[in-house]
C-alpha cells in the first residue's frame, strides 16, 4: 500500500489546519488503498481565534497537541519525519498553514516557511515523490521550492504574491488539480473557492488520485 505522511497546522481553518480538507484527505487516501502518517510541528500556534466571533483569544496553544485532535492522538512530531519511509507528502490547508507553517498571512510574497516544513517539501522533492497541496497550503510548497507550478484557485492577490516568490499560477475551479509535472507537485484550491463539503470532498479525491497515479 502506498504510504502518505500528512502535515497539519493546529486544527481550525482560522488558526490550524482546515479540518474538513484534513478528513477529507485521510479519508481519500484509505478510500484509494493507500495509508498514512500524520505529522505537525511541535511549536506555539502565533494566534487562537475564536471560530464563532472571529475575534482573536487571550490563549496559547500548540500546533502539534492541536493536530492530535484531527488525527486522534495518533501523530509525530515534524522533527520525526523521514521522506524515506513514505510514497507522497500531502499538506491540507487552513489558516494554520499562512500563520504557523509559515508567515505568508502577515509577509506575502517576503514570508518564510518554517524550517521543518521546508526540509519536509525539499527532502520529498529530492527523492521525486509527489506533493500535494489544498486551499492555502500551495504556498508553502512556493516557498520551499524554485520556479513551481499550481493553484490556490483564482483569488488575485494570492496568485499575484506567489507569482511574485517564483511560482507559476493556474486559475481554477472546483475538483480541478494541476499537477506540475516536472517537480511532481499536485494542487487544488478548496476552499480557497467558495465551496461545500462534499466539493472539499471532490477536490481532496482527485488530489489523492492523481498523486497515487503518479507514484
């Protein structure tokens, strides 16, 4: 079976990893035959929100404890990963992803993802395995890798920052997947679009599919 390792950002599409994209996503790949490991940073979250009122909350919290709840206590910590012991990386979205995984929400095209993420992505992408990436997360993969390309979906602002780090970016629509096929990268905007579940759904099947057809 091919063996997925899926990064998280907390759990919260506005402060951690978006939670539907995440289930969604290991759920497509058990769907596919495939398995997976689930992985996050062990480091503070920058903000807790409120996901009823939107406001920011006077809390701390930890992105790796948080993703526990997505994955069901059933996670390693980032500094754990190996991209030899896996067939594909995949990373879901969420805010988490723009303000723990990286700075991209607060620095745009000047931000930096952080360095065990990074290593993540360019140690994958040396031994040529796929990558795939839903909603926001895109930019991460813009951020550790030169001249990539692929989609957040059609927002003009996003697409014109990460134009501006070096990637090359396709306007989409729901369940469309643009895989660049020369660094083996596959995205997908989620709900980077407007969108219900059951697209979220569409999006994180086609990915998962496309990622294992290209194994």
């Amino acid at each position: 079976m091919k063996k997925f390792a899926v990064i998280l950002a907390g759990s919260g599409v506005f402060d951690g990893a978006e939670i539907h994209e995440a289930t969604m996503s290991l759920y497509a790949i058990m769907k596919q035959g495939g398995v997976y490991e689930i992985f996050a940073p062990d480091i503070p979250q920058h903000h807790v929100i409120n996901h009823i009122t939107g406001e920011e909350m006077n809390e701390e919290r930890n992105v790796l404890i948080e993703s526990a709840r997505i994955a069901r206590g059933n996670i390693k910590s980032l500094t754990e990963f190996d991209a030899q012991n896996f067939d594909a990386l995949l990373l879901p979205g969420g805010f988490g992803a723009a303000k723990n995984l990286s700075d991209f929400a607060f620095k745009g095209a000047q931000s930096q993802v952080i360095e065990e993420v990074k290593s993540a992505i360019q140690s994958t992408h040396k031994q040529g395995k796929p990558i795939g990436a839903l909603c926001i997360s895109p930019v991460l993969i813009a951020g550790s890798l030169n001249e990539v390309e692929l989609t957040i979906g059609s927002d003009e602002a996003t697409a014109n920052a990460l134009t501006e780090m070096g990637a090359m970016h396709q306007n989409t629509n729901h369940g469309e997947v643009i895989h660049d096929k020369k660094n083996n990268v596959f995205t997908t905007p989620c709900y980077m679009l407007d969108a219900t579940i059951l697209e979220i759904a569409d999006g994180a099947e086609n990915i998962v599919k496309s990622m294992m057809e290209n194994m």
